[in-house]
C-alpha cells in the first residue's frame, strides 16, 4: 500500500475505509491537533504491522483524512528516513543491514 511520509506527524493515520478494510480494533480515543490548529476526537486503532524494505514495526494508526500517512514515530522506529531531493522514503545509510536503536 502506498503512504504519503509526514515527518510533522508524531503518527500513522488511515483513512477509514482502509481501517475497515484492515479489520482494525479500536484501542483509544485520541485528540490530535491538525495543521491549522483545530481539534478533533478520531479513533486511535491497531495494531498495524509496518513493512519497508529489509525494516518493519508494529504501531496504531489514527483514523483520519483521506490517506494513508506514515508519521515520524514508526519511521524512528523503522529507522528510515525521508529523502527530500529524492522524494521518497530509504534506509538510514549509516545501517543499511539492520534497523539500529537507541535503548539507554
């Protein structure tokens, strides 16, 4: 499935349809705080497992907007990074083998 990468973002979000479509549970309420400063109440839902790549992560994703959006918290924890001059999401050069952490 394709996604729009959205460092602003903390989380994933999909639309509702997708949520259907992904048998997804609803695990939360969450208010969430949008671009132009409005508020809203959305379904927090999972878990989602994230693949790219050699990388993968389990999440939750919000459900909202009209498509699918990786946020910042699954690309640390996949440890890939967007590419601006190329416009597309890779994995980190500096460990190209393995997803790498920081647990201290």
């Amino acid at each position: 499935m394709k996604s729009l990468v959205d460092t602003g973002s903390l989380h994933s979000c999909v639309p509702e349809h997708v949520a259907i479509q992904l048998e997804l549970e609803e695990l939360y309420k969450r208010e969430v705080t949008i671009a132009d400063g409005k508020k809203h109440l959305v379904p927090y839902m999972g878990p989602i497992s994230i693949k790219f790549k050699n990388r993968g992560c389990f999440t939750g994703a919000l459900v909202f907007g009209d498509e699918v959006l990786l946020g910042a918290v699954p690309m640390e924890d996949m440890d890939v990074l967007k590419s601006t001059a190329k416009q597309a999401l890779i994995i980190n050069p500096e460990s190209q083998n393995i997803a790498m952490s920081v647990a201290k």
